[in-house]
C-alpha cells in the first residue's frame, strides 16, 4: 500500500514537472527610486544570450508626480527600439552589453517623484535547470521507495 501512495506521490510530481514552463524570466533590475528636479541614470547588463528583455516603467503618485518620466535602451552600435514613457514594453536583444537609460522632471510643490522600474531576461529556447530543492525531495523519495522495496516480504515494519 506504501508503495502504491509512494509511486503515485512520483508520478505526480513527474507530471507537475512536465506541465511547468520550461523557462522563466529572471530579474535583471527591480527598483524603486527618487527623481529630484531633473535626473537621468543610466545601468548596464551584460546579456550572454539573444532573448526578450522587458520593461516596466512606473510613476508612482507620491509627493509630486513626475512630468516627461521616459526610458530607452542602447547598446554600443546605437538605439535599440523607440523611447517609451511610464508602461511595459518588450525588446528582442542579442547578445552583449545593454544600457537602459531613464530621466524625468518632479517639477512640483516639492521637487521630488518616486519611479519604479523593472527589467526582465527571458532567454530564447535555453532552459532554466530546476531548483536544487526539487532534485533534493525527488532523490529522498527515490530513496524512500528503493528503502521500501529491499526490506524482505516477512520482515514487520516500525
């Protein structure tokens, strides 16, 4: 009976595993921050494979809000797409460096607005290897299972 609950508890696992996305985006920036009068930033990321980088661009209402908040992308040989303003857009990238540049005005009462942004990888076609823990719980039940079925047929159990 233990066995027939083990095997079952496997296969399930087996079949959650195959039913899960093959790979997922990673975060490659998530922040939220303070524009005082007029700012720009700029960061870099090194990307190592061709994928779809996205970019969620914020106004946050706090204190003022920010006028003109925009943001863009290079890359050493230029522009890569068009500005955008507060929204989520998508960019296919090869590989190689990328620079996101982004700038506003908090031009109010008290010269100070709160962006968020958050910058997302997804690799074309490379899977992502599954967590550790994953591999750790389908090894121990291996083990239980295999435990299982070596103990001999006239032997009590605990």
């Amino acid at each position: 009976m233990k066995a027939r609950v083990l095997a079952t508890t496997m296969l399930s696992v087996a079949a959650w595993l195959l039913l899960t996305p093959e790979s997922q985006a990673s975060v490659l920036y998530d922040e939220a921050g303070f524009i005082e009068g007029q700012q720009s930033f700029v960061q870099s990321f090194d990307i190592t494979s061709a994928g779809k980088l996205t970019i969620s661009l914020s106004n946050i209402p706090w204190l003022d809000t920010i006028s003109g908040l925009d943001c863009f992308l290079t890359t050493s040989t230029g522009l890569l797409g068009a500005s955008m303003s507060a929204g989520t857009e998508s960019f296919n990238v090869d590989p190689g460096m990328i620079y996101a540049h982004w700038f506003g005005d908090a031009a109010g009462q008290y010269g100070i607005g709160v962006y968020g942004l958050k910058i997302q990888f997804q690799p074309n076609g490379i899977p992502v290897p599954l967590p550790g823990s994953l591999l750790l719980l389908l090894s121990g039940f291996g083990i239980l299972f295999g435990w299982q079925r070596s103990k001999s047929p006239g032997e009590p159990t605990a």
